[in-house]
C-alpha cells in the first residue's frame, strides 16, 4: 500500500509497521471468523508464530487454559459493538510459554460507516504483571505476618498481666508492715517498675486490639468537664514533683453532657498530659477544652494541651505517631516510654471519628490537639402543667 504525501514522496506504510517495536496485526472486520490479513515482525516475533501460520486465523489461536472467559468475554462485546477497547489478557506463545498481553483494538470504518478491520496494536507486559504479583504476593505476607505477630502479642501481654497484678499487690501488701527507710526505697523502686511493665503490657493490648479491629468505642453520657477535671487531679503530683504549673481552662460553652466514649477519650489525654509533663522540664503545661463547632445533634470539642518543653524536630514530625518509635533515642534513655502511646491515641481517635494535630518548635515546646465529635443529649420537650 503506497500513498502520497505532500512533498509527492510515496509513503509504505506497510513497510513502516512491519519494522514497529510493538506488534500490530489487522483483522477483517467483514469476515463472520474476523481472521488476522495482517501481522508484522514483531508479532511473529513475540509469539513464535509465523506470518503463514497466522495469516487466515482467529486471535484466539493465542489463548490457552489460564486465559480468563471473562476478559474473552469482553474483547467479543467490543468486537460485535464495534467499539475500541484495552484490556490485559494472558496469551500463549507457540512453544506454550505464557505472556501477558496489553491489547488494544480499534475498529477502521469507511465513509458509509461500515466497519472494515479491526486493528490491534499489542505489548508485551509480563514483566509489569510479575512485579504486580510479587508485589500483591508480598503485602499479603505482610499482612498474615503482621496479624500473626498481633495475635502473638495479645496472647502474650494477656499472660504478663496476671502475674504482674500479682507482683503489684504484693509489693502493695509488704510496703503495709513494718520496714525500714532502706526498705521502703526498694519498694517503691520496685512499685514504680512493676507500674512501668503493667503500663506496656497494656498499650500492647491495646495495639493489638486495635491492629485485628477487637478495639470497640462507647457511647455513653459523661460530664466533659468533669472528666478534665479528674484528669488534671490524677497529673498534679507529677506536675508538683518537677515544680511546673499545670494550668486548665474550660470554655463556658461547653455542654454539661456529652455523649461519646469517656474511658477512651480519657486514655488518649491522659497519654498527651503525661508526655506533656514528663518532657518539660521548667515552665508550664496548659489545658484548654473549647468547642469547636455546634450542629443539630453534633458538638465538636477541641482539647489542647500545650507544653514548655523539649519541642518535637520537624525532620522527625512525620514519625510520631509511628508504632515502637521516639524522636531521639536519647529521650527513650533519659525520659523512658514504649513509643507506643501516641499511634494508640491516633488510633483511638480514628475509631471516635476525630483526630489528632501537633504543632512544635524544638527547644521552645509542643501543642497538641485532639478534636473529637461527640453527640449531644435530646431535650426532653416540657409537658406543661395539665389542669
């Protein structure tokens, strides 16, 4: 086939395809069998076949059993609509070996509109399609690993617990007889231990709960500001202890009850104070409980805690709220900690449908903020007085 073009130079373009790196076949479109009148080098190339082999046939002389029906399926509908589609289908080569095939057809109509060839250009993609699996095959692994170790780790802590409740009441029940100064130092040593172990032991529950989707929120009545409350009292010996002011402010539009998950919302401030506290070191931890939004049924709360403190480096922001991980491992030294406090809260908060921001400058300190929705209590209509 030769044609002119504008600098009257002939054009083949048969020529010019046979020579193309990916393979090009045409089909008849007028043919009930809709055989291949056209293959270039690259598609004998590609699938052993050669050009009188393939000359006459239908393209399904490529398929083989672990051809899909329903990607066949699809290339037949295009084809009888006459409509241009790509689709990835496994193929065969002469020898037997398999490929995958991206295939694009286009149907080639003349000017009455009626259909003539069906051109398919195709490549070769079992080397994408090898890594797509290696890489499916490895998430999955990843996933029945990471769900085998969490089962492991509850299993596990669930057996720590008791004989470290154990451990904790005795420790309880000798520091009530009498002992000596010396002897009341270990104890306390000793108590202080056992509560840093059951503290662990816990937050891995807790992320094993949370990682096989067993962690379940509340949604029970509580007092918001009652709950701050008793939060700051259970934080002001610590606070005392490393002579820094802990300071709380209540926004007066706060409603009297909320809605929502107490014991939770509770462990998610009662992480970020204690962190508060424990990585400052002179100044001031401040709480502020704001609200934040107001919808019909739907108050947003807006809890703040702000510290003087260490600060937070910002090449190492995008880490904190990772499982097992600190910002310097000097802190894990001086400060101690499992590093799993944080990605527990974030979780917990993801479950309450809110979430949790931060905001630091190292060496001048951290604000975090935890935003949570939470319902508000129906108002009982007032019957009046029936006289």
């Amino acid at each position: 086939m030769t044609i002119q073009n504008q600098y009257s130079m002939p054009i083949q373009w048969e020529f010019l395809i046979s020579k193309l790196k990916s393979s090009v076949t045409v089909v008849d479109a007028t043919s009930p069998e809709l055989p291949l009148i056209y293959v270039n080098e690259h598609f004998t190339t590609l699938t052993g076949y050669s050009l009188e082999e393939s000359i006459g046939q239908n393209c399904r002389f490529l398929q083989g059993r672990d051809t899909l029906p329903e990607t066949v399926t699809k290339i037949r509908e295009a084809l009888r609509e006459q409509k241009s589609i790509k689709i990835d289908i496994l193929n065969y080569t002469k020898s037997g070996h398999k490929f995958w095939n991206e295939l694009n057809i286009d149907p080639i109509f003349n000017d009455e509109g009626e259909c003539l060839f069906f051109v398919g250009i195709q490549y070769d993609i079992s080397e994408r399609k090898y890594a797509e699996e290696q890489l499916r095959m490895a998430a999955n692994m990843a996933e029945l690993n990471s769900r085998g170790q969490l089962e492991f780790i509850g299993k596990l802590n669930h057996e720590l617990r008791t004989p470290l409740n154990g451990i904790m009441g005795m420790i309880e029940l000798v520091g009530m007889e009498e002992t000596s100064n010396e002897q009341k130092e270990y104890l306390e040593l000793a108590r202080q231990s056992g509560e840093a172990l059951l503290n662990i032991v816990n937050k891995s529950l807790d992320m094993a709960k949370l990682g096989r989707g067993k962690m379940k929120v509340e949604q029970i009545e509580f007092q918001p500001s009652k709950l701050i409350q008793q939060i700051i009292k259970t934080h002001e010996l610590a606070a005392i202890q490393k002579q820094i002011c802990l300071v709380c402010h209540v926004d007066l539009e706060v409603p009297e009850v909320l809605v929502g998950d107490p014991l939770r919302l509770r462990q998610v401030l009662d992480n970020l104070i204690n962190n508060a506290i424990k990585f400052t070191e002179q100044g001031e931890v401040h709480i502020q409980l704001d609200v934040e939004e107001t919808l019909e049924d739907v108050t947003t709360l807006v809890f703040s805690i702000q510290d003087t403190g260490i600060g937070i480096p910002q090449d190492q922001m995008n880490q904190l709220f990772e499982a097992f991980t600190q910002t310097d491992v000097s802190h894990a030294r001086r400060f101690g900690g499992s590093g799993l406090g944080l990605t527990i809260c974030k979780e917990l908060l993801e479950l309450m449908h809110g979430e949790i921001t931060v905001e630091s400058q190292e060496g001048q300190g951290t604000q975090f903020q935890v935003t949570v929705p939470l319902k508000r209590q129906p108002v009982m209509p007032s019957m009046g007085h029936v006289g």
